[in-house]
C-alpha cells in the first residue's frame, strides 16, 4: 500500500507489470518479459522483424525462418567466394575457414590481410581490411544467434522426447487399466452367466412349494 501511494510505479507495455524504475522496467522487457518482442537477426534475409520471445522455438521451426537461414548461408557462401577471388593471398586463409567459419577473430583476420606484399598493387586497402572485418563480423553475429537458436531447438527436442516418454508410460498404464477393467468384465458376465441357470431351478422350486401349498390347502378343505 506504501509503495503503491508514494513512489511512481512503472509498467511494462507488454504484460501490464509493475516495477520501482525505469532501469527495472526495461532490464525486464531486454531478458525476462515473455511477451516482449525479440528482433530476429534474419530480417534482412527474407524473416520477419520481430516476434514475441515466448514463442522463439516456433518461430526457429517457421517455415520462413528455415527459408531465411538458407538464404543467409547462400550469401555468406558469395561473400566468402568474392573474398578468395579478391586477392590471391587470402585462399589459403578462406579455404580453411570456410569449415570453421566461426573461429576467425579479427587478430587473425587483420594478420592475413596486412601480409607484407613485394608489390604495393596487390595489397589490400585499410579500407578493404575494414570493410572485410565488419562484414565477418556480421556474419558472426549472426552465427552465434543461429547457434543459441539450435541449442534452444535442442532443448525443445529434449523437453518433447521427455514428454513423449511420459506420454507413452501413461498410455501403457491406461492399456493395463482397460484390460484389467475388461478382466473383471469378462468375470462379472461368467458369474450372471452362472447364476441364470441357479435362477431358474430356485423359481421352478418355488414354483413348486407353491403348488404343494396349494394342493395341500385344497385336501384340508375337503
């Protein structure tokens, strides 16, 4: 009641809860806020721009977004193909990064391409050098997301195997169950079955006595 009546109170856009600052607010809405909207690093290769964090591990299994990967590969394959065609002394540094993409850093980069050179007119530019370095980078980055994204598929595979293992141990005690049930079934039919025939020698017995009575009261009138 305190908090309520003395300090502001901030709202998340996306599920209406409360924090104490805006620094609580939008730590929430960047990490924990389930309803908030995640930007997918493949907008530019044909996904979409942004979809709702809860539902990250149908948006890696979209359609679209499978088409999108491809679609960045395709390009990540071009540029590593324009890369080794540029300039002679970088094949052998591609050629070897093209299994193992993810594991060129910049040391490494800059170190291949600012190799000494006997003629200046073969040597790339600090430009070049930089426009190279970002657009590793880039693709990087977009690599290490793809890679989260597989383990977050990973899991899903898991949590579905669990479930699917639990599903089929129910199914199994439930089988158990129906066929005990039809068991007693099977017994409670045997035992009507038995007890017609006791049925119908107890009604001709009393039908029967009935007639001995009966016979008896019409002798004692006489």
């Amino acid at each position: 009641k305190h908090v309520d009546d003395c300090h502001t109170r901030y709202e998340c856009e996306y599920c209406d809860e409360k924090f104490l600052s805006l620094n609580l607010v939008d730590a929430h809405k960047k990490n924990g806020c389930s309803k908030a909207l995640a930007k997918c690093v493949l907008k530019n290769y044909g996904c979409i721009d942004k979809f709702i964090r809860s539902e990250r591990g149908n948006h890696l299994k979209s359609e679209q977004h499978q088409q999108s990967v491809l679609v960045m590969l395709e390009k990540l394959r071009q540029f590593l193909n324009t890369v080794t065609n540029s300039t002679q002394p970088l094949i052998t540094t591609m050629n070897s990064s093209v299994s193992s993409f993810k594991t060129i850093r910049e040391e490494h980069i800059e170190q291949n391409l600012s190799m000494d050179f006997e003629s200046g007119d073969t040597a790339p530019s600090s430009s070049r050098i930089n426009d190279l370095r970002v657009e590793f980078q880039k693709y990087d980055d977009i690599l290490n997301t793809l890679t989260q994204g597989v383990q977050t598929l990973s899991n899903d595979i898991n949590r579905l195997s669990t479930e699917s293992l639990s599903l089929t141990s129910l199914i199994q005690a439930k089988y158990e169950e129906l066929n005990q049930l039809k068991k007693i079934r099977l017994e409670s039919d045997n035992r009507i079955a038995a007890i017609g025939p006791i049925q119908e020698s107890l009604q001709q017995e009393l039908s029967n006595v009935k007639e001995n009575i009966e016979s008896t009261e019409f002798t004692t009138h006489d």
